[in-house]
C-alpha cells in the first residue's frame, strides 16, 4: 500500500506466554544471534557496537532464563 499504511512488522523474536517480553531492541538482537550471528556479526547487520550487543544479551539471557546462544536458539525455536 501507500508509504506509512503497511501493517508493523511481525517481532523479530516470539515470545511464548509467560516470558518476560523482550524491547525491540533486545528482539532483533536476539533473532540475530539465534540465526547463528557473531557478536560482531550481530553488530554488523544492526548497525551496533559490539559493547551494545553485549549488553542486550545480558539482558535478554536475564529475561529468558538461558545461559548460552545454543539456549537462546532452542527457546527461539519453541516460541514459534
């Protein structure tokens, strides 16, 4: 449609009932390492520093309840 009609994008990373929600911010940064990403990778694609990724991977294993990346996938996968 016309520019500022479209829909709002779908989050970049689900989040299943009862979990904390995740800022946008910590969304992409989570879809983004869950696809795989280096940190510096992750930076990259968001147009972030390093020291930002970082911390919103504290936030979001504080959040989630992970402890690594492979954690973060794997919940990544239940919640779609």
């Amino acid at each position: 449609g016309p520019a500022g009609t479209d829909p709002p994008p779908a989050p970049a990373f689900p989040v299943a009932a009862g979990w904390p929600a995740l800022t946008d911010p910590d969304g992409r940064v989570a879809a983004a390492i869950a696809d795989g990403l280096s940190n510096r990778e992750a930076a990259q694609r968001l147009f972030v520093s390093v020291k930002t990724i970082e911390f919103h991977l504290g936030n979001i294993f504080r959040k989630l309840g992970v402890r690594n990346r492979t954690e973060l996938a794997a919940r990544r996968g239940r919640a779609g």
